[in-house]
C-alpha cells in the first residue's frame, strides 16, 4: 500500500490497464510553477497569461494601461518553458474583453460583457496585441526542449480558429495552435475546427456557462454551472469524439478535471489529457490509477444517461466504486 501511495503521489497520469492521461498544472505565471513541480505536473495545460497584462505594476510587468512589450513577456514565458525541459506547456494568449476590461482594449459599453468582444475576438481587433504576444512566444520557446503550444480562448467558428492558425503561422510559431473549446458552437463543430488548428482545450468553467445560459460568477445560478450536467458532458463527448476522428488531441482545461470521479469520466469521454490546479493533480492522479479505461467508459455512459447533474454523479460513483 506505501508502493502504491508512493506511485501515485508522483509520476505520469495512467488508468490501472495503463491508458495514459497526461496530468497537467493550470497556471497564472512562473509563481506558480513550483506547486506545479511539486504536485509531479507532466507540464502545463493552461497557463492563463493576463496576469502580465493586468496591473498592478510589477505583478507582470505591466501597469495596465498598455500591454506589456515583447521582451517583458519573452522572459515570463521562458522562464516557465525553463521549469519544464521534458514537458509540454500549453500558453493561452491573452483572455480579456468586456468582462475582464483593459485600458487599452475596446472600451466596455457592451451591454452583455459576457456575450460581447472578449477572447479570440478582441485579439482579432487588435492585431498588433496578439502578434506581439505570438513573436514574444516564438522567442522564448528558442532552443528549448520544451513542446510549446499556443491556443485561444472562446474560439467560436472556423474562421476563428482559421485567423488564429494563420497569425501563429505569421508570427513564426513553431510551436503547435489550438483552440478552447468554451462555446457550444465549437464543441458542436468541432470537426470543422480542427481542419485549422492541432489540437483542442475544453474549458468547461465558460463552456457550462454559455451551454446553460447561466453567470458563472452568479452563485444563484450555481446549480447549472455543476460540471456533472448531462448536458455539458454530451458537449465534451461531441468535441473529444471529434478529435479523435481526426487522430488530434483533446483535454480538459476546466475546473471538472478537478474532480477526482469527474476525471474518471472525462478520460471515459476520450478526453486525452487533464489540466488543473497543482493541488487536485495527487487526488485525481490517485483516483485515475484505481480505474480501468473501460471502467471510466462505463462512468461515462451512466453519467450521460443521467438526467441530473446530482443523478450523474451518483451514476458514475457507482460504477467506479465497483457497484
Ligand atoms: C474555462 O473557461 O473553463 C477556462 C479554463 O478558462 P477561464 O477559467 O480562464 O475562463
Ligand atoms: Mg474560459
């Protein structure tokens, strides 16, 4: 038993029948790496890069009132490709917009900031941000080991991902793009987004949110944002089902990777990897060495059968409790 608490306290992400789930750390810039190494990540799956974009000064570089310039953001991100020579490390490029306001991005009059010019879409309004932020990328990645990969939040269409794979390409990004899947609409076609970009990150803290037309931020309205919904689990089934049809990957950079049984699911889904808080990676590493893959695909066949998030969940905890 010590063996096995040892095994799973460290070391990769893997099923009891050896399916390998990469276990990953989310990040908000390089002071949170160490958690991250100490909590055994194989690497980084998001690394949400607005800390150098919001104030105050000094948090990143940047008072806010302009975006940061190429060589304060080079050494941010070089510093974390540096803590993982082995690993991947996943970069968002800036998430901000009307709910998250900058100085110098549109300014805010939108009416429904949620619904409004935020994510890939203020990037795509202001090219020269999103570039300075890729160039930055491309330089920092230079000569390391590191597999480097780029992707955008709230990609919504084709187009979208086609824009933002054309501006990598431009930038001189070696490095592999992605997109977040975290409207319906992607997940839906997800396919379709794949023919321009590599791979795919499910964000389900935003995906629950607009697939429920619920506030994420609003606590009356908490019980639809639960990730165990059916529903949000048909759309991460849609997307990694999509992926793997064209051979490409799939994780899951949300808060429901998290969850120790949830994780279970998602890897059932076909979900390739998950990303979360340094400190969830021990528990789910634990839990994922407990249960077979096939295991995991019966959680997620029950879960999905559900019709209740609370009636998912207890679908699932009887499955992979041997039930
Ligand atoms: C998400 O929406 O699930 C996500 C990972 O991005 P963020 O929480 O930064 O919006
Ligand atoms: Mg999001």
């Amino acid at each position: 038993a010590d063996r096995r608490a040892a095994a799973a306290a460290v070391g990769p992400g893997v099923t009891s029948d050896g399916h390998r789930v990469p276990l990953l750390a989310n990040i908000g810039g390089p002071a949170d790496v160490p958690a991250a190494l100490a909590a055994g990540a194989e690497g980084v799956g998001l690394f949400r890069t607005e800390f150098l974009y919001f104030g105050p000064e000094g948090a990143g570089g940047s008072s806010g009132a302009e975006p940061p310039d190429e060589e304060t953001q080079r050494a941010a991100y070089r510093q974390v490709f540096e803590a993982f020579p082995e690993g991947r490390v996943v970069v968002r490029v800036l998430d901000a917009g009307a709910d998250k306001p900058l100085p110098f991005l549109r300014g805010a009059d939108e009416p429904n900031p949620a619904l409004g010019v935020r994510g890939l879409r203020a990037l795509l309004e202001r090219p020269d941000i999103l570039d300075t932020q890729l160039r930055a990328l491309a330089s920092a990645a230079e000569g390391l080991p590191v597999r480097a990969e780029v992707m955008a939040p709230m990609v919504a269409d084709r187009a979208e991902a086609r824009a933002f794979a054309v501006a990598c390409r431009a930038a001189g990004l070696r490095a592999e793009c992605g997109a977040m899947v975290e409207i319906p609409a992607a997940a839906l076609r997800a396919r379709a987004l794949l023919r321009e970009v590599a791979f795919l990150s499910i964000g389900t803290n935003d995906l629950a949110q607009y697939a429920f037309a619920a506030d994420r931020q609003l606590g009356a309205v908490a019980r639809l944002q639960d990730p165990w919904q059916p529903a949000l689990l048909d759309l991460v089934a849609a997307a990694a089902e999509a992926a793997a049809a064209e051979g490409k990957g799939c994780g899951v950079c949300g808060e429901a990777a998290a969850d120790r049984q949830l994780a279970c699911v998602l890897t059932g889904l076909g979900v390739t990897s998950l990303s979360m808080g340094a400190s969830a990676i021990p528990g789910v590493r634990a839990t994922l060495a407990r249960h077979t893959r096939a295991q995991c695909g019966r959680a997620a066949a029950a879960a999905r059968a559900a019709d209740s998030a609370d009636d998912a969940r207890a679908a699932a905890l009887a499955v992979l409790s041997g039930e």
